[in-house]
C-alpha cells in the first residue's frame, strides 16, 4: 500500500513537472542560503570558546570618564602582573602583552610580521604547540614561537624546530631567534587576533629588552599594554573593582586614576561585543537576510501546492467515488509535498556544499563542510524541511478533501474560494520581504560607494605606501630622507613623505591637550616629516607645516577641529599660541593649522589632531608616495625596482589607498556582497512564485478569457484582467514596507558618523524595476496560453 502511495505521488510529480521545479528549487534556494548564512554564523559564534577556562578569562579594558586617551582594548601596562601578584586569592593567572611589527629574515626570504610579545600565553590559554614544549618554549629571550603557516613561508615545511630566524630590532639590529615552538592550527581567536587577522608571532616579555621596550611595560604611564587576567574559582569581575582601583590611585597620577575605569570584557562573548558591538550586529543582519530568503522559498512553496491542491478536485472526487476515504486523500497529498520537500532539502544540501569555497570568498570566512557537520544537523534540517512540506499541504488537503463528489467532480473551486485570499495574503508577504532585501542591498552599496567616493580631505586615488626598515636614530631618520628624495626623482612619483602614520584610522599615541585653564581636549598625534602636507595635499588654513631644516622641537601644527575644542575662533588666531601636551610634558606653539581630513572611517567624527616633527620622536613607519599620471601597474614595477636598490634585505610591503579602504570596511564590503548575492536570489524566488501563481490563474481561468477573446475583448484588457490583481498587491506591500524599511535602515546607517541620505529616487527606480519583472512574467505567460485557438478550450 505504501508502495503505491510513493508511485503515485512520483508519477503526480513527474506529470506536473514544471510546477514540481518552480516548488522544489524555490525551496532549495532558500534552504542553500540559510545554511550558507548558519555556517557562518556558527563560526562566528564559536570564536573563544576553544580557549582553556574561557568562562574565567577576562580582558581589561579602558573606559575614559571623558574623552579616551587610549583605545580601549589597552590599559595600565604592570595592571594585570599587579593584580596577580597583590590579590592571588581573586586573580589566578595574567598575561601582558606589547604587539610590534617585526622585519624577519631567512636566507633571501624577508618579511614583516606582527609579534606579541608576552609570557604565560600557551599554558594560560591552552595553546597547543605541534612542536616544542609550551612550558619552556617562551623562557628563552631570544626564542619564539611561529604559526605553521609561517615555517612555510620561510621553510618550506612545518618541522623547523630549532632552525633560527634573523630577527630585526628597531634600531636596525639583527640577531638569530631559535624557533622554540610551532603552533599547531588554532582556531580564530581574540587572544591570538585580537586586532590583526593573521597569527602572530609568540616570544617572551624578556624579549622586549632586544627592541628596546622592556622598561615601558613596567611603567604605569604606559597606557598602550593588553592585559588579560583569570580569575580565580568562584570570584565575580565585581569582586575586582575595588582592587584595581586602589592600584590606579597608588601608582598612576590623579588625572588618571580619576579619569580612567578597568571593565572586564569576558573572552566568551568578546569578539561579539566588541567594537560597540559590530560582530553581533553584522550577524543579526545576516540572519535576518537569511530569514527572509527562507520564508520567499518557503511562500513560494506554500502558494504553489495551494493553488496545485484546487487543480485537482476532479482526481479528488473520482478517488472518492472509487473508494478513497478521507484519511487516505490527505495522506497522498501530503506524502506527495513532503516528497518535493526532501528533493528540495538534499537539493540545498548539494547546492551547499558545491559552492562553499565561492561562499566563503564572498563572507572571507571559512564555512564548514558537510562532511565536517555534527549529524544532528542534517536530521534537524530535515524534520523541518519535512515539516514545511506538511505545513504547506495539510490545509488544502483538508479542504479540498472534505468536498463532496458532486462538487469535486464539476470541479467547483468557488467552494474552496478562502485559499485565495491566504495565497494573496502570502504574495504579498513575499512581495514586502523582497522589497525590503532590495531596498537594503541598494542602502549598503550606495553607502559603501560613499566611501571611496567621497573627498576625504587628502589626495588618495594616487596614494601608495611602503612599509620602511626602521632604523629609528637621528642618522637613521636622515638616511631615510635621502632614500625619500631618490623615489621622488622617479618619473612615475610626484611627492613622497615618511611618517609613523598614515590615514589608516590606526595611531601610536594620543594626548590631553590644553589652552591655559581651557578643559583638556584629548587629541591623536601623528609624527611626521616635514613633506607630509605637500605629499598628501593637506589644505593649510593658517601659518606653515614643518621646515626641512632645524625645526624647534616644541614647534607643533594642530587640525581645525582642535583649534576649535581648544576654544580659537579662527584658525589664525590659534597661531603662535602656547599649549601644553600631558604626554610630553611640556609646552608646545603652534606654527600652523590644517583643513579637516578623514584621518580614521566615517564610523568616527573627525576628531583633533596634532602633528609633531618625527626628528624629535626618531621613529617612523611608512614611505608615502604620490604618483603622477603614469599607469599605476608600471609605477609599482619602478617602485619595487628602486626599493631592492636602496633595500635589498628588506621586504618590498607595498599598498595602495584603496586597499586601506578596504581594509578599513572589511566588514560592509562583506555585508556588500551578501546582500547583493540576496537581491538576485529573492527576484529569482519571488519570479518563480510569480510565475507559477499565474501559471495556474490562467489554467484556471483559460475557458473565461477565451470567451472574452472570441467575444472581441483584446490583448491589453485580457492581460491587465491577471496582472492588476499582483500590481495591488505590491502597491499595499510598498505601502507597509516603507516605514518599515525607513526606520531599519535608518538605525543601520546611524553606525557612521558620515553618511548618506535615504536615498528615495533609488527606491522608486527600485520599485519600477521590480513592477517592470513582473508584468513581463505575466504577459509573457498569458499570452502563451492565448496563443493557442479558443476553440481548443471552449470545445468541451
């Protein structure tokens, strides 16, 4: 008996093939991308929690009263050792670290990487060496550990225990370093990647001595360390208020200890929270993504067997004549939807798995193989792809199942007339999720456009940069110069300019400045040369910029906004003005002031800036270089082939100002083109859904508008008869998806401090466009069926 009930329900499906597609691929689709977007996510929501006694493990975090003169992943270098060693009973274990970008050496192959610089991080974290002994691998201050990624990239393989790295120092330096220890594949973590992508570099806090940064992370004026602390069984983050405080105010001037507050950030939610929250917003949006293609599938799926179930009333009423109970009906129904149902899952399934690298370059996140999922997954997914299959039938089986013969065999579909106001009620539903992913997809491509299209302040479509050697002396700074001035005599450069920063949004130091009894201003510094204006084309509004030569040390130029929150009402009238800066110390007068530029994203306000000579600091970072018009291809070819003549040991690091930008919006760019990827996929969806609800309209009604046919009525009024009812109901689905659309986008947007305006020509091109989509499906599938003779469908 069950046997039949399969054959039947496969032979129904085979007959009705085009409707059983548009039914089941729908479904697929929307089921693909919700597993793409749960993997996802599921690796996001797994990042920290590998970590050993996670549940204990905390990171302090700065919060300013007023403005931040840190970010705030850092804090009081010695804070963490402190606590430790002061309250054992509440801290159990700490770890401080200082990160550096490190130039590394083996045989002809140099890079740059980044270095943490630490002890107590492999046993603390339960970090697994796959080579080495974490005990004793950091106790040598001249050895390291190394990802596996790294020993190939010098190696060549992953067996490079005690093989040696030549290691640079910052003031040119270079000494072996024994590699101790090789990490084996960790998982994304924030105590690993807490600001960079890529694994760092482990070696000891002794380390330090050789880069000239030992005593600073015993000092309590450095503000610049990350702290993170365990915390003893049993003991709450409340429990430690009190004592970190007492140790600001013992060993910290007022000013800070009165200012600054210690929050403990739990590792276990960290990387979700952080940055007021980016991570965790950025996955409600994609789950809401993912939702919305899911319930378009499962609309289009519902619509289709309604409208399929009352195509059969002739089928139901014979089955009843010929014996078929009612029990027996709904059941061949609904085995037949759960059928298309399991074809749409294992359909998704496949469509999953084939596509997952190109998925995962879209999101730039790994996603998990099927192969590689916890079997309870797939048994979930199916019981709910087999549960949509039931939802979708049970309630025209019902009904169509209850009618008497009589009715079902004159195929009297007035009497099961209530489908059509929920198959309308569902159009539209699907209609108002698809305006809504259009509509947003449109919001985030012209606010990513925004980006790189607005004027920042500065010139950067011609920007390059180039990571220097450092050498940070008064002869290495006037080395470097020169080596500026021979890339300034290529044809293909314009201006070059070296800096310990560039408009990355990333700074070295931040500083309270005052203006006599004025409120503090805490303002980002910047240490720069004297071209640094004229490289990036920097609008000077008053006095001068550096001089190349024998700049005072305390001569200094500030940006208009902190000409401004110092309390000048013109940019000449901060000129030659005294103002004190609490990091230095001392007091500095301002040579000049600069137009406002977009140092950081448009996340931030343009905040004050003060920039010093980098010959009174010694340090620096970065070669900027403006290029002409010469074709940027063939620069970047006369570039690297002047650094391996003045650098030859030293990687060419080279990046454009584009790929900043990029860098800087990662995470909107990804949010790009996942919702761009949705847009498609739901005009796809709901295009299908369109066509198979007209599809069997016009099945249903081809006796009707034959006769209006034979009766003179034209093509026009006879396709306008089918297509006005969809235009209402995308009139009333717009009219609910505005506000909502509005105030959601609104909210999104609210996230940068520049953005765009709600951009409402676009929504009605938008609109016209989804309008444009669906009369032609109409039109195209009316006159499909009025192309044949009318006599074929009045005959009978």
């Amino acid at each position: 008996m069950l046997q039949n009930y399969f054959k039947t329900a496969w032979r129904n499906l085979i007959r009705k093939r085009s409707f059983s597609f548009m039914m089941f691929i729908g479904l697929s689709v929307g089921l693909a991308f919700s597993f793409i977007i749960s993997s996802y996510v599921w690796s996001e929501l797994q990042v920290n929690q590998n970590l050993k006694n996670i549940d204990r493990q905390f990171l302090l975090k700065s919060e300013w009263q007023h403005e931040g003169r840190s970010p705030d992943f850092v804090s009081p270098a010695p804070l963490a050792e402190a606590l430790k060693k002061q309250y054992p009973h509440l801290v159990a274990n700490a770890y401080t670290y200082d990160g550096v970008g490190v130039t590394f050496q083996h045989e002809d192959i140099v890079h740059t990487e980044s270095v943490q610089l630490g002890d107590n991080i492999l046993e603390m974290y339960g970090l697994e060496l796959s080579q080495g002994n974490p005990k004793t691998a950091l106790k040598d201050p001249y050895s390291m550990v190394i990802s596996e990624k790294m020993a190939l990239k010098y190696f060549g393989k992953t067996d490079v225990l005690n093989q040696t790295l030549q290691v640079e120092s910052f003031s040119g330096e270079r000494r072996p370093f024994r590699i101790s220890g090789v990490l084996a594949k960790a998982p994304f973590n924030s105590v690993l990647q807490l600001i960079n992508e890529e694994l760092p570099v482990l070696m000891s806090k002794e380390s330090l001595r050789y880069f000239g940064r030992f005593e600073s992370i015993n000092q309590w004026q450095n503000l610049f360390a990350v702290n993170n602390i365990e915390l003893a069984k049993g003991i709450s983050p409340a429990q430690l208020e009190k004592p970190i405080k007492d140790l600001l105010q013992a060993n910290t001037s007022a000013d800070i200890s009165e200012n600054l507050s210690i929050k403990l950030a739990d590792y276990k939610s960290l990387y979700l929270t952080d940055k007021n929250g980016f991570v965790q917003k950025n996955i409600n949006t994609l789950l809401a993504i993912a939702l919305v293609m899911l319930l378009i599938g499962i609309i289009n799926f519902v619509n289709i067997s309604l409208g399929a179930s009352s195509n059969r009333l002739k089928e139901i009423g014979i089955r009843k004549t010929l014996g078929s109970n009612r029990k027996q009906l709904v059941f061949q129904l609904l085995l037949e939807s759960c059928l298309l149902s399991f074809i749409a899952f294992i359909i998704g399934l496949i469509i999953y798995q084939s596509g997952r690298n190109y998925y995962a370059e879209i999101l730039e996140k790994p996603l998990v193989s099927l192969f590689q999922i916890n079997i309870a997954f797939f048994g979930f997914a199916f019981l709910f792809s087999l549960l949509i299959g039931i939802l979708a039938t049970l309630f025209p089986a019902l009904i169509v199942s209850k009618l008497h013969v009589v009715l079902a065999v004159k195929n009297r579909f007035q009497s099961i007339s209530g489908q059509t106001n929920l198959r309308r009620f569902l159009i539209g539903v699907q209609f108002a999720m698809a305006l809504f992913v259009g509509f947003g997809a449109l919001v985030v491509d012209q606010q990513i456009n925004y980006f790189f299209e607005k004027d920042l302040g500065f010139s950067q479509q011609q920007m390059v940069y180039l990571t220097m050697p450092r050498d940070w002396s008064p002869k290495g700074i006037s080395k470097m110069k020169t080596i500026r001035t021979e890339f300034e005599n290529l044809p293909e450069v314009e201006k070059g300019s070296i800096s310990y920063e560039i408009p990355d949004g990333k700074v070295g130091m931040r500083t309270g400045i005052k203006n006599g009894e004025s409120p503090q201003v805490f303002a980002e510094i910047l240490q720069t040369d004297e071209a640094y204006s004229d490289a990036y084309n920097l609008k000077l509004l008053a006095g001068r910029y550096h001089n190349a030569g024998s700049e005072p040390s305390n001569h200094i130029v500030i940006n208009q906004t902190a000409a401004k929150n110092l309390g000048f009402d013109t940019p000449e009238s901060a000129l030659n003005q005294t103002i004190y800066l609490e990091t230095f110390q001392s007091d500095f007068e301002i040579i000049g002031v600069l137009s406002d530029f977009h140092f950081a994203s448009f996340h931030q306000k343009i905040g004050p800036l003060v920039f010093t000579n980098i010959n009174n600091s010694n340090i620096y970072r970065y070669l900027s270089l403006r290029l002409g018009a010469s074709d940027f291809g063939e620069a970047k070819k006369a570039i690297e082939t002047k650094w391996q003549s003045v650098f030859p040991n030293s990687p060419f690091i080279y990046q454009s100002q584009e790929a900043n930008l990029a860098n800087l919006y990662s995470s909107e760019i990804r949010l790009k083109k996942a919702s761009r990827l949705a847009t498609i996929l739901a005009l796809i969806l709901v295009s299908l859904g369109v066509l198979g609800t007209l599809s069997l309209n016009v099945s249903k009604r081809l006796k009707e508008l034959s006769l209006r046919r034979v009766l003179g009525a034209n093509f026009v009024s006879v396709n306008w008869l089918l297509i006005k009812e969809f235009v209402f109901i995308l009139l009333v689905a717009l009219f609910f998806t505005i506000p909502f659309t509005y105030y959601l986008l609104g909210d999104w947007l609210q996230n940068y401090a520049f953005r765009i305006s709600m951009p409402v020509q676009s929504f009605v091109l938008v609109v016209i466009s989804f309008l444009s989509i669906i009369i032609t499906l109409a039109v195209f599938q009316i006159n499909k069926a009025l192309r044949l003779n009318p006599v074929e469908h009045l005959k009978e």
